[in-house]
C-alpha cells in the first residue's frame, strides 16, 4: 500500500483520466454577420443545449441554468460577454497545435447568435419553438450508470486543512468488465476539491500504476469512451478514492460515488493513463517565469489518446511535444494561458503514433510573483505539494500500447 500511496499522490485532477468526450464542432473563423429577430427559444436554446447545459443546469457547478428561458435571461449580459470574449465555453489550447475531438469553443455564428439575442434585447419567442431540452438521468451526464460504487459517508469540517484521504470499495465483480463511460457525483461537492478512483489489482494489489480509472476536479468533463476504446477493472478488483476536502466554512457530510457503463464487448484498445512528472523542482520566491521540464521514454510502439497539462495557481502555460528516435519533434499541445479552475483535457481528433523510443518532454512555466494575482505568497520558495497553495507539475497522458490491442476489435459500438 506504501507503493499505492507515492503513486496516487501525484494524481489532482480527472483529465487525462478521461479516456474520449464526444465530438463538439470546433470554433470557426472570420466575422459572420449578426441574424436579425433572434429569439431564446428559436435560435439561443439549441445552441446552449448542445454546448453549455452540461455544466449550467441545476445541481452543476455553473452559477446558473441555460435549461430555461426564465433561468438564462437574467444573465444575459454576462453571457454576451464570456461568450464574445470566448472565455466560455472554456477552451484553453493554442489553435496553432493539435485539432481536438472534444473542442468546446462556439463557431464564430453561435457567437453572432447570441450577440444578436442580447443586442436585441434577449427576447423568448415562441415556446413551441423550443426544442427538447437534453436529457440527464436523475443528474448523470453519461446516462444511467450500469453499475456504480460508493465511499462511506465522510465528515468535512468548516476549517482546517483536510490531508488527502485514501478510501477502498470494493466491487466484488465475478467478472472482468471494460468501462466505456465514467462519472464521479458527490453529495457535498462545495467542499470537494477532486476525486481521483484508481483500480486496484488483486494480481498486483501493491500498484496502481497505469490504473486511474477516472475523476472529477474543477471545471473537469466526465469521461467518456469511443467505440473501441476502454478501461478494464479486473475481476475481484477494489477501487481506491482519492479524497481532496477542503473546508469551506461550514461543516458539511459527503458521499462521493462513481457510476460506470460497460462495455457490451470487449474494446481493441486498453487505454491507459500515467504522468510525466517532476517532484524535485523548487519555484524561487518572486520568480515570474520559472521553467520546469519533465520526460518519459516509451518502451514499445503506442498511441497517445488524450493530453493535459497540470499544474496549481503559480502555473502560467504548459507545451507537451514528442522528439522522436530520429530527432523529429513538433508541439502537440501548447496552453498559453494556463487556468487552474478549469482542469481541461484535450483529446486529438485521432490517437497519435508515439514509435518506440519517442520522448515526450512536458515544459511549464509558473509565476511565483507579486504580478500573479492568484499566488498565496509570492515571498516562499515553492515545491511540489499536495494542497492547492503549494505546486505540481504533471503532464498526463492517456496512451494504448500497440502491440496489446487485439486484432479483432467488437463489431458493435461499446454502450
């Protein structure tokens, strides 16, 4: 268990946990001119259900629901401006680097959309113009969970620093069973920080290298898989949760719990998920643009499946490029502006070939000085932590090695 806990202490947020999000249609370019007589039920609602309702609708960590035309109007100035500015929906990769399968940005013509609505005074329209509002079972973004594990209650206090907590379910399965879908909920999610849940082999109980099954942290999406694609949990396997609290001000209780879709079919590929890290760094007091590197070598051929970087409130950008076996290199993932409240993973269009041997190198940079409003304190040297006032430096990435994929993956999609 010793081994189980240095591994899983490196882990914060869900992001590379994920394995696929679904496709979203990336922003486009250019001016598009402004629709004339836009209404929220005809024109706005389509939009903010298919991009937004995920996170604003009731019981969601957005301040506010998008699901009906009462709940969105008070707010449509704000959303004239997060969405001009495209700071929603949050979106933080470079365009130069990489297209992405879960893109969230607003085409340049949503944007105009929604402009025109506020501009023209956000009017409702016609109620039979809405159209049916996204369905989410009783809260779950995935749908109804096949099955789903719990942790026993636990007791946040309202002060104090709360030290990671380590919590075993087990899931008495008779079976092998391949995830396709993966979703973290917890009961007193104000003073939850991230879930981490990683399968413990009873093959090898004393590691869970490889096997973070999924999580959830600021701003994460849940995660979910493409057809062929899946995370195993092994027959008589346990679950460990890694429990971030932090105390808010008011005591309050939690149950967390993990609601899983299996596959009906074993997937061709295993997606796995591990860091490229650095622990050994120390950020000098001050110090406005600190560089800290971290590498790993592939041992065989593989496939990269998603990216992400992480870092805490000192991080100011993150580039993740590969040098392959003969000296090639190109940035796959460049993030300029580096947002802790938004632990964004970044999924490639198609999984990228990673040629025995390859290095992937991560470079981040961090801001320890008076000039980052974020920083707790500018006058400490930094080193890697595990609360949010200290710092880490992680670039996940979640990977399938060619050479354990089977050669005759199911016909039918995983559901």
């Amino acid at each position: 268990m010793k081994k189980l806990m240095t591994i899983s202490i490196v882990a914060i947020s869900l992001a590379a946990v994920c394995l696929f999000s679904m496709p979203a249609t990336n922003a486009g370019g250019g001016d598009s001119p402004a629709p004339k007589d836009v209404t929220f039920t005809k024109d706005v609602a389509p939009i903010f259900f298919k991009k937004c309702a995920e996170c604003h609708r009731s019981g969601e960590v957005a301040p506010f629901s998008v699901m009906d035309y009462k709940d969105a109007r008070p707010w449509a100035k704000s959303i004239r401006e997060k969405v001009a500015s495209r700071e929603m929906p949050p979106w933080h990769a470079d365009p130069n680097h990489g297209e992405w399968l879960n893109d969230r940005r607003l085409e340049q013509a949503e944007i105009s959309t929604i402009v025109a609505w506020v501009d023209g005074g956000a009017k409702e329209g016609d109620p039979k113009d809405l159209p049916p509002a996204p369905k989410f079972a009783d809260g779950w973004t995935i749908g109804h969970p096949d099955e789903t594990f719990s942790i026993a209650e636990q007791s946040v206090p309202a002060t104090g620093v709360v030290p990671y907590k380590y919590l075993t379910v087990q899931t008495n399965l008779k079976e092998d069973r391949w995830i396709t879908d993966a979703e973290i909920r917890s009961t007193g999610r104000s003073a939850v920080h991230h879930v981490i849940v990683f399968i413990q082999d009873p093959k090898n109980p004393a590691s869970v290298d490889g096997n973070l099954l999924a999580g959830v942290a600021p701003g994460e999406q849940p995660a979910r898989s493409r057809p062929g694609f899946g995370k195993k949990i092994p027959a008589g396997a346990r679950l460990i949760f890694q429990m971030h609290y932090t105390p808010n001000g008011e005591a309050t209780k939690d149950v967390t719990t993990i609601g899983l879709k299996y596959a009906k079919e074993r997937p061709k590929h295993q997606v796995l998920t591990r860091p490229v890290l650095n622990m050994t760094f120390t950020i000098p007091a001050g110090e406005p643009n600190h560089e800290v590197k971290s590498t790993y070598v592939f041992k065989e051929d593989a496939h990269l499946t998603s990216l992400m970087p992480h870092m805490h409130l000192r991080g100011k950008d993150f580039e993740i490029k590969p040098i392959l076996p003969d000296g090639a290199t190109k940035i796959l993932l460049k993030v300029p502006r580096y947002d802790f409240n938004w632990q964004t993973y970044y999924v490639p269009k198609e999984p990228l070939a990673v040629p025995k041997g390859t290095k992937i190198e991560c470079t981040a940079h961090f801001d320890n000085s008076p000039g980052n409003k974020y920083n707790p304190d500018p006058t400490k040297d930094v080193k890697w932590g595990d609360q949010t006032w200290e710092e880490m430096m992680i670039g996940w990435r979640g990977y399938y090695n060619d050479a354990a994929s089977d050669s005759k993956p199911a016909d039918k999609p995983a559901t």
